[in-house]
C-alpha cells in the first residue's frame, strides 16, 4: 500500500492550497480516509475525514477552513485548504482507515510572509 500527498510548500498567509494524496495498492473506495497535521513541536491533529459514501467531517476546530473530497476513479484524496494562516504550518498526512491503517509519509505546508 501507498500512500503519497503533494501540493504542500511555502504560502502566504491568506493563500489557498490544494493538496492532493495518490493511493495505491488498496481497495480505495472501501476506505475511510483521513487528513491529518502534525505541526512543529506538537502532536498529531486529525483535520478531516471522508466515507466511503462521501459524508465529510472536520474537526471543530477547523472552521470551515477545509474542504475534504475524493475521486474514487482516480484514486486520489484532497484537501482544500482555505485563508492559510502561520498556525497552519504543518506536516499534511493522509491515512487510510480500516482493517488496517495506513499512512503516507506527508507534504509540508508552510505560511509565511
């Protein structure tokens, strides 16, 4: 299994990114799949997550700042992020949830002016 985000990179406060996780090797469709950060020093932060219906949720925290979407032909996750702001700097990780959980390895995203 593979699982490998892009589209991470330096951002301005203020920006938009659209970061995208190619999956490989699983039964896509099949899988809850999550975003999750992790930014410098702290733990990890799930962010959001989408079903196998394509029901989303976000964490409450997240104030509709992202916006979670598959394409299940593609196989291919993304998250939308909107109005970035220097507490977004993180490593971006998706993971894959069922029998087993599998992660990629993440994209960073950094805002900075």
């Amino acid at each position: 299994v593979q699982l490998v985000e892009s589209g991470g990179g330096l951002v301005q406060p203020g920006g938009t990114l659209r970061l995208s996780c190619a999956a490989s090797g699983l039964s896509f469709s099949d899988h809850y799949m999550n975003w999750v950060r992790q930014a410098p020093g702290k733990g990890l932060e799930w962010v959001a997550g989408i079903n196998t219906d394509d029901s989303t949720y976000y964490a409450d925290s997240m104030n509709g700042q992202f916006t979670i979407s598959r394409d299940n032909a593609k196989n291919m996750l993304y998250l939308r992020v909107n109005s970035l702001k220097p507490e977004d700097t993180a490593l971006y990780y998706c993971a894959a949830s069922g029998i087993m959980d599998y992660w990629g390895k993440g994209t960073l995203v950094t805002v900075s002016s």
